[in-house]
C-alpha cells in the first residue's frame, strides 16, 4: 500500500484485519484510476500473502468498496471508523494498539 505513496496517491491511514482491509488514500495529478491502483495493490499483496502462508490462487475477492470523501468533517469521520476497526471488534482496547494500523504524518 506504501509503494505508490506520494506517486499516484497521498495514502491517509490504512487498517489490516484478518479478513479485510481499509484504507484511504488521495489520488494525485496524472495517477492511474483507482481500479489499476486497487487492482496493482491486490495483485502484489495477493502474491506477497500467499508466499507468506504457502498457499496458491486467488487471495482478495474481486470487488472492493470505494467512496469518494467529500469535505475534511467526512475525511476525519472515515480515518476514525478504519482506525476503530479493530477496537469496534474487540480485538484492542485502542486503536494505537492495533499493529496494523496507520496513520500518515501531517507536514504542518
């Protein structure tokens, strides 16, 4: 999810669950379509998971949920419920406990 940050998208935060994925990225100038980014970011991860777990075939389903934030309320609304995830069920107490979430840095 980190290859293309900064070269097609602005990646926002992430959370890795055992059987999905959240994240929120911003599409730059002259990037690929969110179906190639999301495409290229399942096929690499896919095929990393799979050596990982020894397994062949297919990893991810083949849709994926997209929307498209509107203002900064409803960007800080959607970076908390994917932050939340893991905490809405009850795998961590708080979201900054849950290993595989991310949050990217804010250059103020």
């Amino acid at each position: 999810m980190m290859y293309f940050d900064k070269e097609e998208y602005n990646l926002s935060c992430y959370c890795i669950m055992s059987n999905h994925v959240h994240l929120v990225i911003q599409l730059l100038k002259n990037s690929r379509t969110i179906d190639r980014i999301m495409q290229s970011i399942k096929s690499y991860s896919a095929s990393k998971c799979n050596e990982l777990l020894g397994c062949r075939g297919q990893f991810w389903q083949h849709e994926n949920y997209d929307h498209i934030i509107r203002d900064e309320a409803e960007f800080e609304r959607i970076v908390q419920y994917v932050l939340n995830n893991p905490v809405k069920a009850g795998l961590v107490e708080k979201q900054d406990d849950w290993k595989w979430n991310y949050l990217a840095k804010l250059d103020l």
